[in-house]
C-alpha cells in the first residue's frame, strides 16, 4: 500500500477559555446589590475567520448552529467558589435579537441566520464572576445538578457509548461549551454579557476520488434541440434559436476549412469528418453564419474497472470527552461504517462525520470491484461553430442529400464535399461545423448505467491513517482526500491520502 505524506497546517488547535478579566470584585459599600443578568450565547454563527493560506471561510451546518438546552455555572472569581448554577430550556432559552444575513449562503442564494440564543439569571450579586456554559449536554441532568465546583464540572464525560449516540441521531445537539470572566453591576446590567461556545467535537470531511485507468472506446457530441447528432438546420431555425440580429453571414472558403490548431487537428469539421470544396465549384466559396458558443452534451464511452457499493470504516473515534478537551478518557473508541453523501460528484466521494480529540484516526474503503463498459455525459460549451449551406440540386443540398440516404455510418476516412451554396433563404438548409477542439466543461460529469463484463469482486483498502500535525482538535474541520488509482493483482486497491488541511475551527462567536 502507498502513502504520502500527510500535510496539515492546523490553525485554531484548542478553543481557549479566555476573556475580559477584571482587576476587582465589586464589593465596595455603596455598589453592592443584585438583579437580573442576561446572557447570550452565540453557538448560531455561520462564518469563522478566514482559514490558514487564505484558503476562504468555513461554514458551520444547519444542525451544528442548533442549542437545544443548556447549564449556566457561575463561579467566584476569587477562589473557584461555586455561587449558583441553571438549566434553561424550552421557553426560558429564546433566540437573541441579532440576525446574520449570509450572502451568498453555502447552498446559493440568500439566507438569515440567529446569531444566539439567550438565558436570564434572575437575582444575582453584583459582582466578577467565572462563567461557564455547556450547551446541548448528552449527560443525564443528575450529574449537574450535583456538580458543586469547577474542578466537578470539568470532570463530567460527555458523548455516548457509540457513534449514534454520540453523534450521528444527535447531529443537531452537539456538545458546546463556552466560558468568560465577566463584571456585572449596575452599569452593566442593561447589557447582556456574551459568552462565545466552541463545538466539543471536531469536524472530519473525506473527499475519495477515483481514478483507476479506463480505456476510451469512442464518443459523441449531442447538439440536443438544435438539430440533434445530424446538425442539419435551416437558416430559419438558426435564425430563431439565435437570434437574427445576432448572425452575420460570411463566405466559407477551402482554406478555412483546412484551418488547423497547434496539434495539427482541423479546427471545423462536420462531426469529426473533414470537408472540401472541389475545385470544380467556381468560385471556391460556400456561404456561412458564425455562431455564438454552443451548449453541447459531450457523451463517452469507456471500459475499465468500476467501483461499486463504496463504504468508509472508521475505526476509534472518539465518542466520549470530558469538558476540558486535554483530558483523556479511557474506553472511548467506537468503528463506524460510513455510506457515501448525497452530494456525489462524479467519481468522488464525499464522507463526512464527527470525532472529539484524537491523535489519529485508521480507516479503510470497502465495496465491490469489477470490469464493465460505461457512458459518460457531460454539458459543455463549444466556441468557433459554423453553420454552412449547400448547393441544392432538386431542391436538396448535396451534403444532405447524401447524409439522408446512407443509413449506416459515414466512414471515419470519408471527406464530405461542399457544392458550394449560392445565397441563403429563410427555408434553405445547411449544416454544422463545429471546432470540437474548443469544446469546455460547464457541468458535472454524469456516469450511465454500466454493463457488467466479469464477475464483481469484494475490494478493501486496507487500513489507513489519518495524522493531522497536531491531530484532531477540538471545535476544528478536517478536509481530507485520498486517492484510487490502480487496481492490484491482489485484489486490494491501493490508497494514497494526498493530504489533510484544517478548515478552521468552527467558532461560533459574534462577528
């Protein structure tokens, strides 16, 4: 099995509990009293800073930005001494009056997100305190209601004893925690304090691409409604598909049509087939409209081996975390088979799933292997096309003519010839030459269903590892790629990770 290198720069590693500290707790004859505190979460924004290289913003999902409940802990500032703790839920946990419109939004178009949510602690001393916040908690409610100091809160273990617990049927509840020191007092009162949350689990993306060598067996260009594989037109129909203001016509000459690129292939021809005026036509001249670039489904058709019913193993993530990501819990790990994402673009294979902290992570591609013959579509455009009319004799272009009565195939080394056509008229007809050199990709490639040509094999990748520099972090995205492309004698396909870089940290404070 081959391997390289695995790159990682990760950036944003640990969320850190840090914030506004003051010098002094308000205690001061004359200060003192108590009131109503509000606090804002804010676990709902979109966008974190721009990651490492430049390399643009990482989005939070719809289901991460949820804050289902929470437990507020205030301790002293002073000494860690514990003052009061709540559970908010339902009513008493609201949407904060911040609103973040992303536009364009991950998906496109415009979308409005909540920036928080927010709690009120009713009756509390003016004073500095340490606050600490754990939203969306997994662990039963006993264990904070009986949590009576700092270092008890740090030692409740969050996630489940297996992946569906931990992550996958509570998506939308994932584990956040946030902690500030911060001042209340009568000049604060009237303003919220916020306390920014950090995701307890780290996102993990896996792009598989496959790339194990095919053979090409021919193909085709499809002109869908503007005269299907044959091309042949009338100018009206040009002129109505394009617009006539936007056809200007030209002459045609031998020479153009001998036209080459840099690799010595015809720049114009009639669907791959090479064409002539012949020197008996005076003068050399056919006429011609320029068209604007077309849409074009290029179709291929391949044989090669394919890969079928692909599945991710992850073995030891890490399902369960203290409070205080550095501390390890023992008896943690879990295996998960993951199925691919509806989001499948061609012959890559996009996983996604979640972990909390964890130097690294083992994991293996299974599925069935086997030899067939398959098309492939894909939308694209082609520029330099012309349309081209003919000399009609009884009233029907020659090279039309001659298309219409041979039903088989014309022969790849056949060289269709051009009369010459003396003027266009909105019935007249001509045909499509077109530059496919030119031809470029505007969509996803499309994979037909394939014919089946030897009996399907059970593949596996072998284990593989995934070492992020740093390993994976708390509140952090993970993107990634690995690399088929080669089918061994032994039946198992050979991986290549080709890297891991961090997408950020999924932080959800204000912007």
């Amino acid at each position: 099995m081959k391997t390289k290198n695995i790159f990682l720069t990760a950036i944003s590693a640990l969320f850190i509990f840090a914030a506004c500290t003051e010098e002094k707790i308000i205690d001061e004859p004359g200060v003192s009293g108590k009131g109503d505190l509000v606090i804002e979460l804010s676990p709902s924004s979109v966008i974190t800073k721009a990651a490492a290289e430049d390399k643009g913003y990482v989005y939070a999902t719809e289901e991460e930005l949820n804050v289902q409940d929470c437990w507020i802990f205030v301790f002293d500032q002073k000494n860690g001494e514990y003052i009061t703790s709540e559970y908010f839920a339902g009513d008493n946990l609201s949407e904060a009056e911040h609103d973040y419109v992303d536009n364009p939004a991950p998906n496109g178009g415009s979308q409005t997100y909540k920036k928080g949510y927010k709690v009120t602690l009713t009756g509390l001393d003016y004073g500095t305190y340490d606050f600490w916040v754990v939203a969306n908690p997994t662990e039963s409610n006993e264990a904070y209601k009986s949590c009576q100091s700092l270092d008890a809160l740090k030692e409740i273990i969050e996630g489940g004893d297996s992946y569906q617990t931990a992550f996958a049927d509570k998506a939308n509840q994932l584990v956040k925690v946030g902690n500030k020191l911060a001042k209340f007092d009568v000049t604060t009162v009237a303003s919220p304090i916020q306390i920014p949350l950090t995701q307890l689990a780290a996102r993990v993306e896996l792009k598989v691409r496959v790339d194990i060598p095919r053979l090409l067996v021919n193909g085709y260009y499809d002109y869908g409604d503007l005269g299907g594989k044959n091309g042949i037109w009338t100018k009206g129909e040009v002129e109505n598909a394009f617009g006539k203001k936007n056809l200007k016509e030209v002459d045609v000459t031998e020479d153009m049509l001998d036209d080459v690129d840099a690799d010595g292939k015809l720049l114009y021809t009639y669907f791959g087939h090479r064409l002539t005026i012949p020197t008996s036509v005076k003068p050399r001249v056919a006429k011609g409209i320029q068209l604007p670039p077309l849409t074009v489904k290029k179709y291929s058709r391949y044989s090669g081996y394919l890969l079928e019913n692909i599945t991710l193993q992850v073995d030891d993530i890490r399902i369960k975390s203290r409070l205080v990501s550095s501390a390890i819990v023992p008896e943690d790990s879990d295996s998960k088979i993951f199925s691919p994402l509806f989001d499948k673009v061609s012959t890559t294979y996009l996983f996604k799933f979640y972990t909390y902290a964890k130097d690294q992570l083992d994991i293996s591609l299974h599925g069935n292997l086997y030899e067939a013959v398959y098309e492939t579509s894909q939308e694209g455009e082609i520029t330099g096309s012309w349309f081209v009319n003919d000399k009609e004799v009884n009233g029907e272009p020659q090279l039309v003519a001659y298309i219409r009565d041979n039903k088989e195939e014309i022969p790849e080394d056949e060289i269709l010839k051009l009369e010459g056509g003396n003027g266009w008229g909105s019935n007249k007809m001509g045909l499509l030459l077109t530059n496919e050199n030119t031809w470029t990709s505007v969509g996803e490639v499309i994979e037909g269903e394939p014919t089946q040509v030897s009996e399907k094999k059970e593949y596996s990748s072998g284990s593989v590892t995934l070492k992020p520099k740093n390993g994976f972090q708390v509140g952090n995205m993970y993107e990634a790629s690995a690399l088929i492309q080669s089918v061994p004698a032994t039946g198992s396909l050979n991986i290549v990770i080709e890297n891991i870089q961090s997408g950020g940290e999924i932080n959800f404070g204000f912007n």
